[in-house]
C-alpha cells in the first residue's frame, strides 16, 4: 500500500501559479502517475498524467498552462499551473497507477483545494 499526500493548494488571483506536490510513502518507479481534480457539482476529470518513462498528457483545457513532472529519486510528482483561471478552482487528487495483470495498483491521495479568485 502507498500512501499520497498532496501539498501545495491554496488560494490565488486569476493569472496566478501555484505548484502542487504529491509526496508517495513508496517507491513510484513503474507506476503511471496523475492528476486529477473536481469542482463542486462536477464529475472528477483528468488534469495530466506522466508515465515512468516521462510522457505526458494533458486535458485541452491546461495545455500551455500547466506541467506536470516527477522525480523518482523523492517519490514525488509535481503539478505546476500557471496563468490560472477560476474555472480552475477546484480539489486536485494525485493518482498512481499500475496495471500488471492479473494486478492492479490505484492509490488515490486525501486532495488539496485550489480556488481562483477573479
């Protein structure tokens, strides 16, 4: 089992940044991981994710705004949003994910706010 503790959330100004960290208890080697987040009334989404090997993907609505990176030597990833909108405000989950089958590993972490004033 391996627990996730994101950091990092808070509360800023439209155009602002803020770098969102999620610290593993265990080693993330081999594992997909991502970011997620839900706003109020709406349906958990996909931010971005990073494979081991360091692909990306991101949703339409963060490319050219957000980056997604990790470091295996921490355990840790990172989410770093700049030029934030309001429509951005909302919980952001960090994700590990690992399907060997016939395993499946998905650890979800607690969350950390992330509200955008206008």
């Amino acid at each position: 089992q391996v627990q996730l503790v994101e950091s990092g959330g808070g509360l800023v100004q439209a155009g602002g940044s803020l770098r969102l960290s999620c610290a593993a208890s265990g080693s993330i080697n081999s594992f997909t991981m991502g970011w997620y987040r839900q706003a109020p009334g709406k349906q958990r989404e996909l931010v971005a994710s990073i494979t081991d090997g360091g692909s990306t993907n991101y949703a339409d609505s963060v490319k050219g705004r957000f980056t997604i990176s990790r470091d295996n030597a921490k355990n840790t990833g990172y989410l770093q949003m700049n030029s934030l909108k309001p429509e951005d405000t909302a919980v952001y989950y960090c994700n590990l994910y690992r399907s060997t089958w016939p395993e499946l590993y998905d650890y979800w972490g607690q969350g950390t706010q992330v509200t955008v004033s206008s």
